[in-house]
C-alpha cells in the first residue's frame, strides 16, 4: 500500500475548462457566447488549453501546486461529461498538441496536473453506442452497454437501456464486458503515458467493483507510482481506502460539516460541527482526501445564504488547516458568486483582475498558502479539535511543533486566530 507522497503537500486548483480562459493562441470552429454571458446547461464559452497555459503563472502565484481540470476530451456539452472519444481532446479546447505544451509547463514549474476521468457513462455520440443505434443486436459492440430491447430509444420515449439517473445521453457502460474494462483501463494508461499525474475519477461509486478499481490501480500505477488516484465518494469512503483502489476521496463531509455550521440558516451547533469533521478526518484513514468548499457541482462560498467576509474566511483557514490538500474551486480566490449548477460555473472576469486582486479574499488565501508551504505540520501533524463554550481549537501537531486555529463566537460573526 502506497500514496504519493507530494498530495499531501500539495494545494489544488480546479478548473472548469470551458469557463477560465480564452487565449486567441487557438481559435476553434463555431460560434460561441460572449465571455460575460450567463452561464446555461448548452451555452459554449470556447474557453481552451492555450488559455489554462497562459494563466499558470497566475495560479502559481497564487500558492496552487496541482491543477484538476474537469474533463477536456472530444464531447458535444459544455461540461464535457458526455464523452464522445477519450483519446482525443475536445476540438473546441485545442489540439494534442495544446495538450502536451500544458503538461511541459505545469511540470516546468513545478507543478502537477490531473484529469476528470468519466469511466461509469459516456456519450450518446460515443462510436460504440452509435453502432448499437445504427445495428441494433447486429452491433459487435453489443455487449458493451445495457440494453434491455431494440431498437434503442435514445432520443424520443422513454430510454431503453440503462444511464446515468435516467439521462438518455449518458449510456452507462457494462463495465462486466472484458472489452469495455480494457478500453477504460487503455484510457487510463494513454494519458499516463502522456504525463499526467492522476485521475480525479467522476461517480466512481456507480461502477461497483471492487476489482475493476483494484486493475484501475494496478494498470495507473506501473506507469507512474506518483500518480494520485481520488474518487468523487460524496458519502463514506471506507469502502475504496484501504490501499488498492484509490489514494484518496473528495471530502464531501467536510464541505457540509463546514457549510451546515458556517451557512445554512438553520445551523448546526459547535458540539456536532466538531464530531462530523473528527469523522471526516478519522486517524489512520489510508491516503490523503481532496478537501473542498466549492466545486463545479456547488453553490459558490460567496453565494451562501448567511455568507460574509468573516465566515469565508473562517471557511477557508479550516480548509487550509485540515489534514489532506486543500483545493480551491477557480474564482472562488477573488469573491466570484454562482448559485446552484449551471451558475457556479461562470467565466472567470479577467477583465476585471486588477481589481479583484485588491479584495481582502484574494490577500487572504495568499496568506493561507504562504502559511501552508511554510508549516510542515500543516501537511503532517496529527489532528485534534477540541470544543468549549466560547467556540473550538483545531490543533496540528508534528512533533515538538504546534499550530493552532481558535475560533470563537462571542458576536453574530465568528473570530479566529492562528497561532
């Protein structure tokens, strides 16, 4: 049983590709939205490679150390988790070529990249799924889906087969075909090869079996030992953690511990907040978690319904001050706002930087990096959280060393000190 070691020293940026940067260095086909448009389940913004490569200057400066991109392979939504090939890059994003640049840059400074792996579902423009629609049970790719009569509703009725929560153009594979299972796991091994460092893996929960995420594993690993392998488990994770399957989840416990205390208008209490982050952060857990405020599926932090500067910050130095590696959702560095999915998902204002990066936010988690890079306990030690009646102490410990997060309550708005 082994995890890379650098996750834990690490500090993710993730971005969703369609939305952070449009650089004129590639100029793809087609029409897309202006850049400040509102942000639908269809609209394209053309944001591409090229525009990720200009910025990762920008992200470094910032303290980020890894980049997770949501998916970049050939697929007709703008989220791209309708993948039509997984071999190639969406032609609205660049070219392999793009591809390969991004990788030698990150790597130049230092930095790490993962990908978005959509290995449960695919698109209804996935070659194989088109034969079954065009060949019906004369398909020689048959058996790659569940298919419970003919010919195949995929587009009118209700579908006949089975998909991701009853979407028609989300196929689920039979992940049972011997041919699938190579194919997926041919995947993982492409982009390996090409220089990635991990595979976030999208609802991997939903492809239940153990042994296709146990080969999973063993076919990522041979190629790169340092590859870090993290699961979107939303729930508890126990299951995928014990050393053969994945290096970590994305802690979703966390994030609603923190957001049920800090946000929801009907709060938890100090005493429960404590008990669910001890349960997120349990000791001896294999591998290092992904912790998270936001993502590409949540309502923006800035966009909370009791937020404000205090509680984002708080928010922030507990993520900053928990075991695993912090990940910070693009934008939410400079106060962007996003409701509920499609909305978390607006173009990044790059017109309006300089401005942005004058907000205290920005200033902030700046600080929360400097502080982490600068603190090995932060990234090693021991955790322990402690409540009283005034608030609570997150302590790390490494050790002779010590740090402390003490929060307290004595207002409407919460107050911390690191020391």
């Amino acid at each position: 049983m082994y995890s890379p070691a650098w996750v834990k020293d690490a500090i993710f940026y993730q971005i969703f590709p369609d939305r952070f940067c449009r650089s004129p260095k590639y100029s793809a086909v087609g029409k897309f939205v202006q850049w400040e448009s509102k942000p639908t389940r269809t609209n394209m913004f053309g944001g591409n490679l090229a525009g990720i490569t200009d910025k990762l200057k920008y992200i470094a400066d910032l303290g980020a150390t890894a980049i997770y991109l949501c998916p970049i392979f050939k697929s007709n939504s703008n989220h791209r988790y309708h993948t039509v090939d997984y071999f190639e890059i969406d032609p609205v994003l660049g070219t392999l070529e793009d591809f390969d640049r991004l990788v030698k840059k990150v790597h130049k400074l230092g930095m790490r990249i993962i990908l978005d792996g959509v290995f449960n579902h695919c698109s209804r423009g996935f070659f194989q799924f088109n034969s079954l629609m065009e060949l019906g049970e004369d398909s020689p790719y048959v058996d790659w889906f569940h298919v419970h009569s003919w010919p195949i509703h995929a587009y009118s009725g209700k579908p006949n087969y089975e998909c991701w929560w009853n979407y028609p153009a989300l196929p689920k594979f039979n992940t049972d075909c011997a041919d699938v299972r190579e194919y997926l796991f041919s995947v993982a091994e492409y982009w390996a090869r090409r220089g990635i460092d991990g595979w976030r893996l999208d609802v991997p929960n939903e492809i239940d079996d153990d042994s296709f995420w146990q080969e999973f594993r063993r076919r990522v690993k041979a190629i790169n030992p340092e590859a870090y392998i993290v699961g979107e488990i939303w729930d508890n994770p126990e299951r995928w953690l014990k050393g053969d399957q994945f290096d970590g989840v994305m802690n979703y416990p966390f994030r609603k511990a923190v957001m049920q205390y800090l946000f929801d208008e009907n709060p938890i209490s100090t005493g429960e907040f404590c008990e669910k982050v001890r349960s997120a952060f349990p000791e001896n857990r294999f591998g290092t978690p992904m912790n998270l405020l936001g993502s590409h599926d949540t309502t923006r932090i800035a966009s909370q319904p009791r937020t404000s500067p205090e509680r984002i910050r708080l928010a922030l130095a507990l993520l900053f001050f928990m075991p695993g590696a912090p990940c910070i959702y693009y934008g939410d560095e400079i106060g962007m706002e996003g409701g509920k999915d499609p909305d978390c998902r607006r173009a990044f204002p790059w017109d309006q930087l300089k401005a942005r990066k004058a907000l205290p936010i920005y200033k902030f988690i700046r600080e929360l990096t400097r502080i982490r890079h600068e603190n090995p306990v932060l990234c090693d030690g021991k955790v322990q959280i402690e409540s009283d009646k005034a608030g609570f102490t997150v302590t790390r410990t490494l050790g002779k060393k010590k740090m402390a997060l003490a929060v307290s309550f004595a207002g409407a708005e919460p107050a911390f000190k690191i020391q």
